[in-house]
C-alpha cells in the first residue's frame, strides 16, 4: 500500500522531469534542423543569384569592345579581320579568359572565328551554331526595337546603351558562358551602314579556375560542375539552363549546416547541463520520496495511535468498534458466529488508591500479555479503557468457546508479580 502510494505521487513528478529533459532535446534538434534548413535555401538562392550575377559581370566586360566607334568602323563599315583579332579574339582571351569569339555580319554569317586567343577557321562556329541561335535572335528583336541611330558632333553622351543576350551552352563537352552583343557605336563619330549591325559572339568556359573563384567569393565549400544533378544526401545543387530553359548543367556543392556545427561545438556543455538537470530531478525526486515516506510512516503511526491503546498497545475502543461492525455484518451470511466476551478487573480501583498508578499500569500490561498469550489468532483483543477488555473470536463450537473462556479467567486469576 505505502509503494503504491509513493508511486503515485513521484511517478508524475518522474514523467514531467523525464518529458521536460525529452521536450528539450527534441526543441533542440528541431531548431538544429530548421536552422540548417534555411541556411541551406538561402545558401541555394546565394548561389543561384551570385551566378546570375556572375554573368552579368562577364557581359560588362565585352561592352568597351562592342560599343565603340571603332567597332563600327572595323567590323561593319568595312571588314579588318586584323583589327578584329586584336581587340576580340586575343584582347578579351589574354586580359577576360573569353577562349571563343565569333563575328557574325548584318546576315548572321560567322565573318571572323578565334579559339583560345588564336585565329581559327569559320567552321568552328559550327560547334555554336545551333546554341547561339536563340541569344543571336533576341539580340535581333532588341535591335529592331532600337530607336533610329543618330550622330550628334561633338557630343560625349553615348548614344546607345548595350543590346545583350547570354546563355548557357555546352559545347564538346564544355559548358560556356556565350554572350551575344550587338556591335555599335558609343558617341556616334561612325554609324552602321545598314539596319543591321554585325554581332559579337563571346565564350568563355565554366571552368575550375571559374567555380574556384565563385566559391572563394561566395564562400561555398566542394563546388563542382556536374552534367546532371545527382541526389547526393550531403549535397545541395542548383541546374543551370541554356537558352532554351533546359537544364544544362547543375552546380553542386556541400552546403554549410550552422545548426549541426552550433550543436556540435554546444554538445558537450549541453550534455553536461542534461546531466545536471538529470541529477537535480533524480535528487528532488530523491528528498520527495524521503518526505513521502516520513509522511505515509507519520501518517502510520498517527493512525496507530488513534486505533491503539498506549500503554498495552492493544487495539482501542475505536479500532474495536471499526472491526465489530464489519465482523457483524459477515455474522450468518455463511453460518457463523461471533462470541464476544467481556473482561473486566474487580477492584482495581484499590490497586491504584493503595499502591499507586505505577502499580495499576503494570497490572494492566500484564493482563494485556496474558490475554495475548491464551487466544489463538482468529482472536481480537482490545481494551475499552480502565480495567475494561473484550474479546472477539469466531466461534465454531460452543465447547471450543467454553474452552477459550476457561483458559483466559485462567490466566487472570493467577497472581501478578510486583
């Protein structure tokens, strides 16, 4: 009964401090997950948007080669391969990496080809050709659209601002950055002598030297181009498409978890703080089950007083009628008795007015003992107060009875040592 008790008191307080421990470990891990989870999108959107980006930095760079009076001159008013070697094909692959560019005329005809800052023949646009075909068409459309182009002498405002098309492109197995930029003038000293102007074609690779800088400045770790995404676990990936938004390519690298690298570098003060909360449950829980105890071993003891009598430690006049009324009311049921038999002690008043209290407590245990001592167990001994005593006992027999009422005034009867 005390266990049961015990266990349902500490056994909530045990659940709560396990199932707060547990809610704390579990907010844990789901903040770790929804930490790293969102540093992994927007990491994913960094990239994507920093290779944007990327590009538009590459198209910049053709834009002093393509918007010059110059280019008017040399590329379109009259043809001078030379000077297109010399500031497309070998400038822009010395001083920008581009390792192919192409000059296609007013009829998107290649007129000049070049390969890693040498002169090349035509039939290396072939590799191009049908990639560059939808980046050379919306240059087009842009041209059409273009106000008319006028020349303003001695004017330096630019007249034109760059017309522009890029996409990614795989070619013998290399996938290119391809910028197509419409050739004209900037302030306008040479026109074009027609409604179309020639188009620069410019490549420059994906290569490692390219994904080694992207990832220094964006701070992503393993970058590695890969023909298709694979579903790696530990990697995060972005495809990259051509022209015609098919992807070409996917950028693939580890992506950076701050939740779990938080949790890792936090793991051991964490543990050492779960212990501690662990050690002050099991130590409350501890001191709870002492104070329990004392309280269910008080709550004994009050309850034994209040049922026993002090000085023969016998069952009292209240346990007395507690037991009564539940053996009478079993009385009959099955065809048995119940003997109550009375005992009390004739002038024991003159015990206590000629030898003292002492003398009468110490006849009062001793009848007590006595009592104990002839009734077998199926026996109910309690005293009502003074020199009062009864005696429950089943009865099966009238002799039997007779025999046990015999053997206590026996007992009785017999002379107390002083």
């Amino acid at each position: 009964m005390t266990d049961s008790r015990k266990h349902r008191l500490l056994g909530p307080i045990a659940l709560m401090t396990l199932g707060g421990l547990a809610a704390l470990v579990f907010l844990a891990m789901y903040l770790v997950h929804r930490f790293d989870e969102t540093a992994s999108l927007r990491e994913q959107r960094m990239v994507v948007q920093g290779f944007e980006r990327q590009i538009r930095e590459v198209e910049e760079v053709i834009v002093p080669q393509t918007n010059w009076d110059d280019a008017i001159r040399f590329l379109d008013n009259r043809v001078d391969l030379v000077w297109a070697h010399r500031n497309f094909g070998s400038y822009l692959f010395t001083f920008n990496g581009f390792t192919r560019s192409f000059i296609l005329d007013a009829a998107d005809y290649p007129i000049y080809s070049s390969a890693e800052g040498k002169a090349a023949p035509i039939e290396a646009f072939r590799g191009f050709a049908s990639g560059v075909r939808s980046v050379v068409a919306k240059v087009r459309s842009m041209e059409a659209r273009r106000p008319p182009l006028r020349p303003k002498p001695g004017s330096l405002e630019i007249i034109t601002p760059p017309i522009q098309a890029d996409g990614l492109i795989r070619s013998d197995g290399q996938l290119f950055i391809v910028i197509s930029t419409l050739i004209q003038p900037d302030f306008g000293t040479a026109l074009p002598k027609g409604p179309r102007a020639p188009i620069a074609i410019t490549a420059i690779p994906v290569d490692k030297a390219m994904l080694h800088s992207f990832a220094t400045r964006y701070l992503v770790d393993d970058l590695e181009l890969r023909s298709f995404a694979q579903p790696d676990d530990d990697k995060d990936f972005a495809l990259l498409r051509g022209p015609d938004g098919q992807p070409v390519a996917a950028l693939v690298w580890r992506p950076r978890r701050p939740g779990s690298a938080l949790l890792d570098a936090l793991m051991p003060p964490m543990i050492l703080v779960l212990l501690l909360l662990g050690l002050a449950g099991w130590s409350i829980l501890r001191r709870s089950d002492i104070i329990i105890s004392e309280l269910i071993a008080s709550e004994g003891r009050a309850r034994h007083l209040a049922y026993h009598d002090t000085l023969t430690k016998l069952p009292n006049r209240a346990y007395l009628f507690d037991r009564l009324t539940s053996l009478l009311g079993a009385v009959g049921q099955d065809g048995s008795s119940m003997a109550v038999m009375c005992v009390d002690l004739d002038r024991f008043k003159e015990v206590n007015d000629t030898m003292g209290h002492g003398a009468g407590d110490a006849l009062i245990e001793a009848v007590a003992d006595r009592l104990r001592h002839v009734c077998d167990d199926r026996a109910t001994i309690a005293r009502l107060g003074g020199d009062e005593f009864v005696v429950l006992r089943p009865v099966d027999e009238l002799a039997d009875l007779e025999e046990q009422a015999n053997r206590i005034l026996g007992a009785i009867c017999g002379p107390v040592d002083s």
